[in-house]
C-alpha cells in the first residue's frame, strides 16, 4: 500500500473506530473522578459507532445523522430484545452486530463533507461538560424516576415494556411507553461498568458535547453559514445554560425530556433543511428515524418541532413559490413515523385523566398552571405573554428581532423564523385554539410548545440583518444592547412564574412578524437581493451581546441541591439489592418508595402522583389514599390489594411500626433511621 492509498484510507476510516481501543483502556480507570469521566465517554462513543457507520452508508457525514441513527439503532435491538424477553446483553450484541456490518459499506461510500469548525465547537463543549461536572449534586426530581427505569433495564432479565414500571400491576406510561432513551443510558452504564446512578449523574457532561455540535451544524444548514452557525450556537446555549445559571438544562441533559429537545429536535431541524436543499432517499430515511426517535423518547415534542417546519412551508409557499414539493417531502418522511408511533400510544394516552379532561381536572390544571395562563373562561384561556419571553435577554431579542427577518424573506432561515415563529404564537397565544390544543396534549405539556419558537435562528438572522447596514458599528450595539437587556430582563427561571418576561416582546413577534410576512408576500419581487451579511460581524456581534448572560451565568455555576432529605441509607440499599429479590412489591411512604424504586430492581406500592401517570390502571392518587390510611393506623387492609412483600418504614413512624410488631412480625432489617418487615 502506498502513501496515496494509506492517506486515503486513513480518511475514509470513521473517527469513531478509536472507541473501541479506548473502552478497553478505559475499564482500567477507576469509577470516580477522571476515570469515571473516561469510562463514560468511551461508552458513549462506542454506541455512537453503529450510527456513524449506517450514516455513512448512506452517505451523510454529521452529527445529526449520527444521533438519530444510533438511537435508532438501540430502539431496533430493545424492540427484538423485547419482543424475545432477552436482556440488555442481547440489545447490546445486537446494536454493536448492525455496526459490523454496516462498516464494509461505510468504507466503499461516497460522503458529503462535513461543516469546517465542529472539532473547535466539540473542545468547546468539552469544556463545557468539565464545568458541569463539579455542580451536579444528587439525582433529584424527575432524575429519580428515570434512573428507576435504567436500573430495572440494567438488572432485569427477561424484559418486556412492562419492566421499567414503577407498579407491578400498573400501566405503561404514555411519554415513556417504549423507554428508547432509558435503554440508552442502560446501556451506557453497561459498557462503562458503572452503576446506573453514577450515568444519571454524570453523563451530561459527555453529552453537552455532542448536542453543541449538533446545533452548529444545524444552524450551518439553515443559514449555509459557518459565521451564523457560531451566532445560533451562542444563543442556544445561553438561553439553556448561561442565563439561568448553575448549567441550566445542561445538568439534566441525560434524562430524556431534555435530550430530545436539546438533541433531536436540532438534528430533526438541521436533516429536514439538507433535504429541502438537496432531497434523496437516504436523507429521507434519516429524517424517518429522527422523527421515530422522538416520537418515542418524548412524543409530545415530535409534535412541537413539526409546527415550525409546517410554517417554514407555508411561509415559502407564500414568499417564493418554491421548495414545495421538497417541504411536503420533507414532512412525510418525518412524520410517517411519529403518526404511527401516536397511533400505538393512542390507547395508553386516552387513559390518562389529562387526555380532553373532565371538568373537575381541568380546574385542577388551571390553578395548578395559573402563573402561565391568562384564563377567561375554563373553555377560553392562553398563554401568558411573559412565559414566551421568560428566558432571558437572549429570548427578548430574539422575539423583537422576527420582524427583520422580513427583509430576508426570500432566504430558507426567513421562512423559518416568520412561519415558525408566527404559527407557533398564533397557537399558545389564541383563546379559541389553545384550549383544543391542550385537551389534545395536556396542559402541562402544551406550555412547553412555546420554546419551539426558533429563538437562536431569529437572533442570528436578526444580527446578520442588522450587520448589513452597520457593519462593524454593530459590535459595540450589540454589546450595549446586551448589557441593557440582561440588567432589565435577567429571565424568570422558577417553577412558577413570578415577573415573567416583557409582554410586549412576544406581541412584536406575533404581530410584527405577521405583518413583516404579509409585506415581504406583497413585495417578494423587490426583496430578490441579499439583505443580510452572513459574516464574521455578526458571529462577533452575537458573542458580545452574550457576554454579560455568560459572566452572570458563570458566577451563579453552583449545584442545585447537594442533599437529598429523604436519601436512603447505605445500608438499606445494600439490603434491597442484596435480600429483597428481583420484582419484589415494596411499600413504604411516597418519598422512601420514589427512591426504592430507582435504587434497587424492585417494584413499589405506591409513589409520588406527580412523578406517576395518572392513568386508571396506575390511580396514584387511590395508591396515596390508601397509603394514608395504613400510615395512620398500621392496618394493612387498604395496601393488600397491591400485593406488598416487603413493608420499608422510617423509625419515626411509630404506628404502624407498633401495629406490625404487635401481629407477631419480626424485622428483617434495621438501622438508625430505617426498619424493614417481610409479609
């Protein structure tokens, strides 16, 4: 082989390969500190390596690609692996079984080059990730019920759906049904030989990473800008990690709610955009299995990110005339997947007391929400304004800047910031349609649809617009502007909405960019030049108007919580694993069983109701009931139509304790701040 030859396989061969040899130095390393770090990445990549050699298969080189593939590629095993009752080893045979022989093919392909610039955006989110690393404290909230899910996929054998469940005897849950992403991190913990805990809790700072990238290159697709690609970058990620402090979503970017919307809702964006521009089969089918990708790690979003791209479509049909039939295309192929995906889930959905709710959950809804919703009547409500704008500086100006991309109509990113902004308003911000559009998806969900709004595409454009007629004056505009704005609106990031953001900013949006839509359709033939400056300029611009988000974010880079007040002790966990059996029926109170179920591979009684699916089959409020009742009295006649094998109490609950020990019960297990009884 000569010289030629061996560069031109060197360039051929996927980056990705060093994955391998990297996981076997890796499970040298000790499971703490840098060595868990090394543990995690090399497992992460490795599961990135079947994606990245089907991809290249087909053709398509990036980042986006290579996610959706390789989700894809897991959901493929877990669903044989379910359909057999195997275990997480055949999912993993499997997933690694399709790269091999999809890396033959990978060689012999002719690929399209990748965006210049993503190795600088990757060291970037590595330093990221190294920050986020000492601020993340202990799995908490939402956390702790996903970690649950990865333990029992990492534990159990003979898997079905059913296994993750938190009930024995209950029902899927409708956002979860097929846990994709849970298989994932399962399989992360497997490969790097860690306990699923140690993934929950670290596993961003390996992700953060791999979704920079993935906006980069999304915003590259949008814009055909490097320049403009950096400028979504920066807004993106400071209205995720740097206005709010303490890393933002970042920190909780391995739970799947998260991850989707910070990862497969930018690839869906960035494949649909290559498609419009260059249409093809294997572009298709990665937009198939993005779209099946979310539609099963978070079905609502499938829905969400679809809003935008109907009004990139409508926007162009207006506007140009033309990508037509590459839009329609485009949103086939996505949505193919995720109407058949809904269709599945449809009964479990229609279970759920939110699903077109009745009138007494409604209410409850609508006071539990009241902060967000401006509520005329209970069949006349809507968003409120400042939740659009809660999120910071970047957002306000982002909102106020839509109306300019009327001057860049004729440009794709136009037609995604007019459309998507002003259809995505028009829903959350309407009386009439955002009642019907909630009883659809739930309330809880339905708030969410206004973070859809292409914030970090209408900030970059809007600055590439203004760079045109400033040039380099812009700079120090967007510095002052950002200096302003971030003293005035410095977000609104508590669970309840306080101060919110400006009303008005959300109004200029929807309005504004209406009427900049309208206008630039009456006068499309005049806006045929270039009115924007895709240029270093506004890349600058865009970094000097979030430095002052980032000093504050950086100065407030402290974790959440670093204790739980309702943790386990080391020594019931111990006994959990060790002496209850596998599938064992546990009951404690609310607080002690969400955490049995997520440190050991059991089942509990009951759980917290907002941490479960409100379903018939599930009734977490029935399960809290009953649980009251038996706390109160140590009679076990409310709990024993859930079948508890094993009774869990703190030693302050006197009652029951007493109650047990008098009917001739033993403890099995005790410590200072724990006692356990077996039925």
């Amino acid at each position: 082989m000569n010289r030629r030859d061996f560069r031109l396989l060197d360039h051929r061969l996927p980056g990705l390969l060093l994955a391998l040899p990297l996981l076997a130095v890796a499970w040298i390393f000790p499971e703490t500190g840098f060595g868990l770090w090394v543990r995690l990445t090399a497992a992460t990549l490795v599961l990135l390596l079947p994606g990245q050699l089907v991809a290249r298969a087909l053709g398509r080189r990036g980042s986006p690609a290579v996610i959706s593939w390789s989700v894809a590629l897991v959901g493929v095993a877990m669903g044989i692996t379910f359909a057999v009752h195997g275990s997480l080893t055949l999912t993993l045979v499997l997933v690694l079984v399709i790269g091999a022989v999809a890396l033959p093919f990978s060689l012999r392909a002719r690929t399209e080059p990748a965006p210049r610039g993503r190795w600088a955006v990757a060291l970037a989110g590595i330093a990221l990730g190294a920050a986020l690393w000492g601020i993340e404290g202990v799995v908490r909230g939402d956390g702790i019920f996903h970690l649950g899910r990865v333990r029992k996929l990492d534990d159990l054998g003979s898997l079905t759906l059913r296994a993750v469940d938190e009930f024995k005897d209950g029902g899927l849950h409708p956002g979860y049904a097929f846990p994709l992403w849970h298989g994932w991190l399962a399989l992360v913990a497997k490969l790097a030989g860690v306990d699923p805990t140690s993934v929950i809790l670290h596993e961003p700072s390996v992700l953060v990473p791999i979704a920079l990238v993935i906006v980069f290159e999304t915003g590259v697709a949008v814009f055909e800008s490097s320049w403009l690609g950096v400028a979504a970058l920066l807004a993106q990620v400071t209205l995720i990690a740097l206005a709010p402090g303490g890393g933002g979503a970042y920190t909780s970017i391995e739970l799947p709610g998260t991850m989707a919307r910070q990862m497969l809702v930018p690839a869906v964006v960035g494949l649909f955009f290559r498609f419009v521009r260059a249409p093809s089969w294997p572009l298709a089918a990665t937009l198939a299995v993005a779209g099946l990708d979310l539609a099963l790690v978070h079905p609502t979003y499938a829905m969400f990110v679809a809003i935008p791209l109907v009004g990139f479509a409508l926007a162009r049909l207006l506007l140009t005339r033309t990508d037509l039939r590459a839009s329609a295309e485009a949103l086939g192929s996505f949505a193919l997947p995720v109407v058949l995906t809904f269709a599945w889930l449809a009964p479990i959905v229609a279970e759920t007391q939110s699903y077109y709710p009745k009138p007494a959950e409604l209410a409850r809804a609508l006071a539990q929400y009241a902060t967000d919703l401006v509520v005329h009547s209970a069949h006349a409500y809507h968003l409120a304004a400042g939740v659009v704008a809660r999120s910071g500086s970047v957002a306000v100006a982002s909102l106020l800047m839509v109306p300019l991309a009327g001057l860049a109509a004729r440009r794709r990113w136009g037609a995604l910031v007019l459309g998507g902004t002003v259809l995505v308003l028009a829903i959350e911000m309407s009386p009439f349609v955002f009642p019907h559009f909630s009883d659809l998806v739930s309330l809880s969900q339905s708030r969410r649809a206004a973070g859809f709004v292409p914030f970090a595409i209408a900030f970059a454009g809007g600055l590439a617009v203004l760079a045109r007629p400033t040039k380099w004056f812009l700079l120090p505009i967007a510095f002052i502007a950002g200096v302003v704005l971030e003293i005035r609106y410095p977000g609104d990031f508590g669970t309840k909405l306080h101060h919110g953001g400006p009303s008005f900013a959300t109004w200029i949006a929807l309005f504004g960019g209406a009427v900049a839509l309208v206008l630039a359709t009456v006068f499309r033939r005049r806006l045929s030049g270039r009115y924007e400056s895709p240029g270093a300029v506004a890349a600058l611009a865009a970094l000097l108007f979030v430095l002052p988000v980032a000093v504050h974010g950086f100065r407030h880079w402290t974790a959440g919580s670093t204790k739980d007040p309702y943790a386990l002790s080391p020594g019931l966990v111990d006994f959990l694993r060790s002496d209850v059996p596998k599938r064992a029926i546990v009951l404690s109170d609310l607080e002690t069983s969400y955490r049995i179920s997520a440190y050991a591979p059991v089942y509990v009684a009951v759980a917290p109701p907002v941490h479960v699916a409100d379903t018939k089959r599930n009734n977490p409020y029935g399960r809290a009931k009953a649980l009251k009742a038996f706390l109160a009295t140590g009679s076990l006649a409310t709990m024993r139509k859930y079948h508890p094998g094993w009774i869990v109490l703190r030693t302050r609950r006197t009652v029951p304790i007493t109650q047990l020990e008098a009917t001739g019960l033993k403890p099995v297990y005790s410590d200072r701040r724990f006692i356990v009884f077996k039925l």
